[in-house]
C-alpha cells in the first residue's frame, strides 16, 4: 500500500468518524490532481456501517428515496463527485438534500467533491469543506516507488516530491516523463523539470478562455516575484483593464492583490501559453512597472526582450546593497541575468550570487543546482572557491555533515587567505556537528594541525559564526543542545576574531581567555538589528551561560530574519530560542519555539536543522511525560542523524528516551540508555551534550542499586559545573553528590544543593532535588520532613507541565501515609480538563476549534497517529462520546473563565 493510500485513508477514516456527530456533510475540494475521486473511492471502501450510493447528475431526483431508505433501514454513504459541473436544478436539489441531513439528523453520510480552482457552486456555498491538502514528502515517496518502473535515485526521488508541491498527479506525471536512465541518475534531469508538457498532462483541459490575457498577465506578475499573489493595481495597468472589472473564475482579489485560487493552474496559465503572448504579457508589465525603483520592470523587459545588454543592469540591481529587495526576487533576476550572460566566467559568478539568494529564501534544492553551473571549468578559481564555501554551508543544513567538511576545506585551499578564514570555520563548524573535536580545533588553529585536547573540551558546545550580509549571506546550519554550533561562514573582523577567539579557548579549557572576547561578541550583536551578528550574539552567550541574553539576542535575530524575508535564518533563530528556554528551565516555551522551527525547518529544506528541532521536542516531551511523543520525535531526529553524520542530535535524542524513561519510574532502563553515552569509551556521546545528560545518569544509576557505575562521571561533571555555561549544573553537581553519599553527608548536600537552586530559574530542576531529597527522607522514616519535600516536588511539577513527574511524587506521598493536596474539581468541566495532559489539552483545544486530526498534526509537528492516540485517551478520561460533546466541554470551560 502506497504511502499515499495510506494517507489519504487514514484522513477519509478520520472524516468519516467525524462527520457521524458533526452533521453528516462535507464538501470535499482541491486543486487539480489533489485526488478528490480517490477520496471518495478510499470512503466507499471504509463505510462499513451500511450501504453506499454514488450518486450522478441524471439521477439527483433519487436524493429524496435515499434518504427515507437511510431513515427506515439504517445508515447510508452518500458519494457524490464533481458536482460542480452538474446542472443548478441538480445542485439544488443535491442541496436540500444536505440541509435535511444536517437539519433532522437523518443516519445518511454525504461527500461531495467540487473543483478547488474555481468559486464553489452557489447551492453548496454554505456547506462545511475539507480542502484536500498536499502530500507530505513521506506520503509521496512511496508513490513514486510503486509507479516507477526502474529504480528511482534518492537524489533524483528529493527533487520530483519537491517539484511536485504534493500534487499527486502532477508526481505521477513527471514519473510518467522520467525514462530509466533519468530515474536512476545516470541522465540529467531535464530543465525545467516541470514544463508545459507536463502541466498539460494534468491541468491542460481544465484552462478556461483568456481574451483580455487578465490571467496570462496576472500569472506573468506572479512569476516575476515568485509569490503566490500579484498586485492588482499592477496587471489591470498591464491588462488596461478597469478596477471593477468581473475577474475570472480562476482569480480572486484580496486587499489590492490577485492570485489563482490554485497554485497549479497560474503555473500552467503560464507555461502553456503562446511563446508570443508570454512575451506581450512581460512587455505590458515592464511598461506599467516602469516607475517603480526596482528589479521588476527590468526582469519583466528581459523575458519580453531577451537582450544581453539587460544582464549587467539586472546583475546590479539584485546585487544593490542598499535594496530592500527580498532574496526570492533577487534570485530569480541573478538567474535571468545568467541566462543572458555569453561570458562563462561572468555567468558563473552570477549563477554563484544566485545560489546565495536562493539559500536566503530557503530555496536548499534549488541552490545546489545552481551552484553546480558555477562550478563549471570556465568559473575562475576564486568562484569555484565561493561556490565550494557555500556548498559547505548548504550541506551543513541540509546533508552530510563531512561532506560540508570536506567542501570546506576545498573552498580553503581554492579562495585567497580572507575568504579562506571563513572556509576553515565553517569545517570547523562541520567537525563540531560531526563529533570530532579535534579537527574543529585544527580548523580554528593557524595552522590546521590537530592539537591535543584536554578532558574539558567537553564542558560547552561551540557556536557558530554567520557571516554579514556584505560577505556572505548562506551559511545556513542548525544549532545544538547547549550552545549552538559554528555557522560555517563568518566574517573576518574584529567580532568574528573575537568570536573565533572565544571559541578556541572555551576548547582547551581556558576559560578565563574565553569571557573577555565572547561577552564582546554578545553586546555588539545585541546593539544592532543583523540577524547574522544577533546570532552569533545568541551563540556566545549561551557559551558564556548567559540565557537571559541568549534569549534576547534569539529573539531579536528571528524577528530581523523575518524583517529581512530571511526565511532560511527563521529556523535557526527559533532554534537557538529554543535551546535557550531549554537551559533557562523553560521547556513548554522552549516546546512552542521548536513546534514553528521545525515547520519553518521543513519548509526550507533544512533537514538537519528539523532533526535539532525534533531533539529540543523530545527532550521537552520527555518533562511533560509524554512517551510516544518522545519516541516519535527521538527517531525522527535519529533518522536524520545516523543518516547526515549529526552526533549532537543523536546524543540528544537518546537522552530524551532516558529521560522519559527515568520519568515513567523505569531507572534500571534509563541507566542502560545513558551509561554509553557518558562514559568513557567508543560509544560515549557528543563532547559538548554528554554532560548534560549526567544528572539523569546519577539519578538512574542510584535507584536502580548500581551507584558504583556513576561515581567516575560526576568527577567530569565537577568539570563541566565549573565553566559556567550552564546556570543549572552547580546545583544539579551537588544533587549528584547527595545521591552518591553516605548518609551523614547527603543531608548536607541535599539542603546545598536546594539553596542552589534558588538562584536559577527553572522549576522542573528544583522540583526533581525535592523528589530525591524526600525520598531520601521517606525511607530514613523522617516522614514529616518527606512529606514537605515531596508535596513541594509534586507542586513543582504540575507548576511546569510535568504530570508524571508529579505522579512520582504522589505516590511518594501515599507510601508515607499522606495523601497529596489537591484543589476540588470544579463541577464545571474545568476540574475535568485539568485531569489531561498537556498535549492532551493542546489537542482538545485544537479539535474543539473545529480542527481536523490532519490540521492539528501539522500545527504540532507529529503525525496523525499521534494526534487519534491522544485524542481517544482524552474521550476516554473526559467520558465523551463525539468531538460535539467535546466543544461543549471546551466552551463551557472558556464561559466560566477558567485556562485550558
């Protein structure tokens, strides 16, 4: 069964489920090719209650029979497909047959399907809708498997899913266009992939009439920008067409805008019209373009008049420093200029510019092909060399992390000795991702020959050092656990030296030479608004321990990112925003950060980037209790780590499972996980993550009876608790201690250990010495002593969202003869909600809001198995029986002023 199949089912089941008490209709559209029909095949073959009808045009006046047969014999599935293009005496009849089933609640289903690139047909206007959405890359690679009919390469699968944008015919098109030696590798794609052959196979019937060229033009002006909207104002200039003209079918306006209501069809407005039509659009555009101050009436002349002498204005004004151009249509006018340009050297260079536009918009495909034509034997050395530096840094986001290593110092021996400084940092950058902490010093070394490191390299994680906007703008890379990694590219310059400075000392263990020069780097970033140097600010201070700044310097660098339309900075800010709430305690806010990184991450192609995202989401999952969240989360970044090479985000992603397992009270479990990786040995986990991982370690180790295995580790950890790098560890040093101690000392270091913990924020820490130090006190009989520690724990724990940690406690609690205090449940449903957990309640929020089990897996980042194993524990804890129950519940609870 085909990932698509399998998708589409699981969302026809969902449907189906749903709609028995929300009203029995739904009106299912999308664009072309989405796979309407095959929703319906998929929900005939699902309905089991009863018997299925589809229903045609010619027999609409049948409506009425069925549903009184449905009323006297039981339930019936009513499947109707393209009603759009039945006749309006059938569309209403079709709708009377709707309003009676949602008005007297008769047992019948009804599916109907409609055209998503057009307005709905009046009759069914009101009717609730489920827009079919794209497929996910999971979803489409199965489906490209089982259509071809040779083997497909890995590479070659990547960019068809890509190409496609999730439409499912549209994939099985280019499939269809693919010969064998295409699939495989072996041939060259051709280019553009997606051209009017192929958009002909899918949507060329379905291309209305276009007399006064409103769509050719409106299509043309969406190209230029490579948004999904054009301004309107612009195309009726173009088209001179007045304001109040009656737009087509295929475009609807919005707030002085135009755009297709599919995405699809302004592709193939575009791409099958007339060679001579196109050129006449781009002209007519150009003319009424003319006074803006920008790239577009130039871009749009040279499609019109493909003029050589157009390539050096173009070149230009995408390379203006002082243009507030977004990189998308920078790109798009470097590539246009390439084309134009005779000269090989000069077009490489131009493509090279392009790829680092590309890069900027979170274009990663897109960039490596482009910088693959400015790697060619007529680019000159210097531009080979550019296009290796930023191959590094594209890899370092998004592929093998010695891959980028190796480019790197390809682009090192090829670029003169300013640029070279940027290539070595960025193999640095890759040997930190990699594990290897000696060839990230070799790097940073004058000389790049590997020195010996001393036990504290492993007391922080090394960060990055983007480049400014001046130099280079594509050093794309995710960051890590503690600190996040190089950026691969920097800048030469003071900042940058004391960045590189800082981070060479924090590696041989001289901190003392490191805080001058990082605490430079954090207050010069913090004083401007580039989101490079805001993240190299983050960086630092995060080395520096400082997550007040971290955070500030993340969030001012996400907000200038999206200032900038830096869409591939967004993922990296929200990361170093969520590592900082991680280290700061704050992991639900560390949670919410990581959910949008990880969509944003996935959106630019940044799979390593989403495989630290997915290990900041496990690790917050494992406070929370939740354990298929965790396990969902840790294998997705595992997959991508084994993979690309990331030993941060694999040692992150197996402490994750540890902690979730030390949580659920399984410590001889949780030992096992975490003792390879933070002893010494072959299997011992990233230098600059393991020791974050001890405490838990300890805590394993002692209660599962086997202390003698952590005593060795907490004499590293002392190391680690001196760098100050990490607000937590002093306290959590002496935790360590008290657990390992005799009992005449532990008391001592229990109560240290507390008074630690009061200077750093962060409940969840706090509350887990209070567990261990009741326990402590519980099995020494010191039972009112236990219970205040205990009870002070459980508090703790329901204080930051972590509902089996707190259940720890409880049961703590009851074996010293005391039982918990809780607040009375309110009879008003407040009481009932408050028994979820916080997934839990993040999803019944979402569904009583009328989302879709699809729509809420997406917005939390996890998978619609997910989301329906979540969902029925909540029926079952609430007692409910349908999401309508579910709504009143939430809408109560809202009334009555109480939070979710």
């Amino acid at each position: 069964m085909t990932g698509h199949t399998t998708a589409r089912q699981r969302l026809t089941a969902e449907l189906l489920d749903a709609l028995r008490t929300d009203g029995g209709v739904r009106v299912v559209t999308g664009e072309p090719g989405c796979g309407r029909s095959t929703f319906l095949d998929h929900a005939a073959r699902l309905f089991r209650a009863g018997p299925v009808r589809h229903v045609r045009a010619d027999r609409a006046h049948e409506l009425d029979h069925a549903l009184r047969t449905a009323t006297a014999s039981g339930p019936l599935l009513l499947c109707v497909d393209d009603a759009d293009l039945w006749d309006a005496p059938s569309r209403a009849a079709l709708a009377r047959a709707a309003a009676r089933i949602r008005e007297t609640g008769v047992r019948t289903t009804l599916l109907v399907t409609v055209a998503g690139h057009r307005p709905p047909p009046p009759e069914l206007s009101d009717l609730p809708v489920l827009r079919l959405g794209p497929l996910t890359p999971a979803e489409a690679a199965p489906l490209i498997l089982e259509r071809a009919d040779s083997e497909v390469a890995p590479a070659v699968r990547e960019e068809l899913i890509t190409e496609a944008e999730g439409n499912p015919a549209l994939l099985l098109a280019l499939v269809r266009r693919l010969s064998p030696a295409r699939l495989s590798g072996r041939r060259a794609l051709p280019r553009p992939l997606v051209d009017g052959e192929v958009l002909a196979d899918v949507a060329g019937d379905r291309l209305p009439d276009d007399p006064g060229g409103l769509l050719l033009t409106t299509a043309a002006a969406a190209r230029a920008t490579g948004e999904e909207d054009a301004d309107a104002d612009l195309v009726l200039r173009a088209c001179r067409a007045a304001t109040d003209a009656p737009l087509p079918d295929l475009l609807t306006r919005s707030e002085g805008r135009l755009r297709f209501r599919s995405a699809l069809m302004a592709h193939a407005v575009h791409a099958l019209a007339a060679p001579e039509h196109r050129r006449a659009a781009h002209l007519a555009l150009a003319e009424a373009a003319r006074e803006a101050e920008d790239i577009l009436p130039l871009l749009h002349r040279s499609w019109a008049v493909p003029d050589p002498a157009l390539a050096a204005s173009l070149a230009s004004a995408a390379t203006d420093p002082a243009s507030t151009t977004p990189p998308a249509l920078r790109r798009t006018a470097l590539v246009r200029a390439a084309e134009l340009t005779p000269d090989g050297a000069e077009r490489a260079r131009r493509h090279l510019a392009a790829a680092e536009q590309t890069l900027l918009a979170g274009g990663v495909a897109d960039a490596l092909r482009l910088l693959d034509q400015a790697r060619g034997p007529s680019a000159p050395t210097p531009v080979r060399g550019g296009a290796e530096l930023l191959r590094g840094a594209v890899l370092l986001a998004d592929g093998p992390v010695e891959d980028a290593r190796e480019s790197f110092l390809l682009a090192a021996d090829l670029l003169p000795p300013h640029a070279a400084a940027r290539a070595t940092l960025g193999a640095a950058d890759a040997a930190w991702s990699a594990g290897d902490p000696a060839s990230c010093l070799s790097a940073l070394a004058p000389t790049r020959t590997p020195p010996t490191l001393p036990l504290a390299q492993a007391c922080v994680r090394v960060p990055q050092e983007p480049a400014s906007p001046d130099e280079h703008r594509g050093g794309v890379a995710q960051v890590g656990a503690t600190a996040p990694r190089p950026e691969g590219v920097a800048p030469v310059g003071d900042v940058s030296r004391d960045h590189r400075d800082g981070m060479r000392a924090v590696l041989l263990a001289r901190f003392d030479l490191a805080a001058a020069p990082l605490r430079r780097v954090v207050e010069n970033g913090l004083q401007g608004t580039d989101p490079d140097r805001l993240l190299r600010s983050a960086a630092a201070a995060l080395m520096l321990g400082d997550v007040t700044s971290a955070r500030r310097a993340g969030g001012r660098a996400l907000a200038a990112a999206r200032t900038h339309s830096s869409a591939a900075l967004e993922p990296r800010a929200l990361e170093y925003l969520a590592y900082a709430e991680l280290r700061a305690g704050r992991h639900q806010l560390a949670r919410t950060h990581a959910e949008e990184g990880l969509r944003t991450a996935e959106r630019t192609g940044q799979r390593n980037t989403a495989a630290h995202h997915h290990a900041v989401l496990a690790l917050a999952a494992s406070i929370e209790g939740e354990a298929d969240l965790v396990t969902e989360h840790a294998e997705a970044a595992l997959r991508t780590a084994r993979r690309h090479g990331l030993a941060q985000a694999e040692t992150l992603a197996h402490w994750a499972a540890a902690r979730a397992d030390l949580g659920a009270g399984r410590p001889r479990e949780a030992a096992q996980r975490l003792g390879p990786l933070v002893r010494p040995g072959p299997r011992r986990g990233h230098f600059a993550v393991w020791m974050l991982a001890v405490p838990c370690f300890v805590e394993a180790a002692a209660s599962a009876g086997r202390p003698q295995f952590a005593a060795g580790v907490v004499e590293d950890f002392t190391l680690w608790a001196a760098c100050g790098a990490d607000p937590q560890a002093p306290s959590q040093l002496l935790r360590c201690r008290a657990l390992l101690a005799a009992p005449d000392t532990a008391d001592e270091l229990y109560l240290r250990a507390l008074d630690r913990h009061d200077d750093t924020a962060g409940d969840f820490e706090r509350a887990r010495t209070e567990l261990l130090y009741g326990k402590w006190l519980r099995r020494r009989r010191r039972l009112r002593e236990a219970r205040t520690r205990l009870e002070e724990a459980r508090l703790g724990f329901e204080r930051c969202g972590a509902p089996l940690w707190a259940q720890q406690a409880a049961a703590e609690l009851r074996a010293g003869g005391a039982a918990p205090t809780t607040a009375p449940a309110s009879s008003s449903g407040a009481g009932d909600l408050a028994r979820l957990t916080p997934q839990q309640l993040r999803i019944a929020r979402y569904v009583a809001e009328g989302a879709t089990n699809r729509e809420v897996a997406l917005s939390l980042s996890v998978s619609t198995r997910t989301v329906d194993y979540h969902l029925r524990n909540v029926f079952a804890t609430l007692g409910l029986r349908s999401r309508v129950e579910l709504v009143r519940l939430v809408e109560q609870e809202e009334k009555t002023g109480a939070r979710l």
